[in-house]
C-alpha cells in the first residue's frame, strides 16, 4: 500500500469513528424522541427504557417472570449495576419486583400494564422517527444504510476483541 493510500485509508477511517461517536453520544444522552414531546424519555433515562424493552422480549420468550439474573445476563451487565433501575422503574410502577417464594435469594421481575403501555408508546415514538428518517434519506439511501449496518453489525461479531 502506498503512502497516499494509507494517508486516505487514516483519514476515512478518523471520520468514519467520528460519525460512529456522535451517534453513540446522540443515543446515550436519551435523545430519542418522546412520545407527545420534545426529544428525550422524560423521566426515564435511555438505560432504563432499554430495561423495560429486554423485560417486554423476556416475557414474550417465557410465561415466568425474569430474574434479576438472568436480566442483567441478557444485558450483558452485573446485577448491581441494574438494581438502581430497577428501583426507579418500580417506584414510577412500570414493574414489580417479587422474592422467589422457594429460594428468598432470587429476585423476580414483572412488567406492569403501565410498564408495557410505556413500551408501546416508546416503540411508536421511535417506529415514527426512523419513518422520518427513511423520508429523509429515500428509500434507496435507507436500503443502502440498512444494508451497511449490518455488514458493520457482522463485522464487529466477527473481530470483536476477546
């Protein structure tokens, strides 16, 4: 390889994590938008919401109600570090937390109908903005970006660090 094409392949690749990084701080500083509102999830941090989507697929996947165990696993997150959500989303009533009645040291948890009327509304939400997105970029673009996210997706699986 050239020095000229190294120097290219340097500067596409600088812009190319640039643009990575502002959509990693966009989705992590709760910008998506809200129902009946301004961007954000009002009250609820982007953590948490994320919390009540993984809780919502878990009880399609199960009739039993999800260990905090389990939860944090399909997080890919240490159970204490999801406790504080937990403890907020109860608080707002959006789940409910319950001891395992055989073994007091496992901890169940719940989706209230509040908890799924939220996730109903937030998928609406973002099923809005992405329709937004795909009038803003064309349906080809939108094909094209699809198309490239996820040959990124497989690429990061296949060269994930160990």
């Amino acid at each position: 390889m050239s020095q000229t094409q190294e120097d290219e392949l340097n500067a596409v690749a600088d812009q190319l994590l640039h643009a990575l990084f502002q959509f990693r701080n966009f989705f992590k500083n709760d910008r998506f938008p809200r129902p009946g509102g301004p961007p954000g999830f009002g009250d609820l941090r982007h953590s948490e919401v994320s919390l009540l989507f993984v809780l919502e697929r878990a009880g399609r996947v199960s009739a039993e109600d999800i260990t905090v165990s389990d939860l944090s696993r399909m997080m890919n997150v240490k159970p204490p570090s999801i406790t504080p959500n937990l403890a907020r989303l109860e608080q707002g009533g959006l789940i409910q937390r319950t001891m395992d009645p055989l073994d007091r040291r496992i901890v169940r948890v719940s989706l209230k109908p509040e908890g799924r009327e939220m996730i109903r509304r937030q998928r609406r939400a973002l099923l809005a903005w992405v329709e937004g997105l795909v009038d803003y970029l064309g349906v080809e673009q939108s094909v094209q970006m699809t198309r490239l996210i996820n040959e990124t997706y497989q690429y990061a699986r296949e060269n994930a660090p160990a």
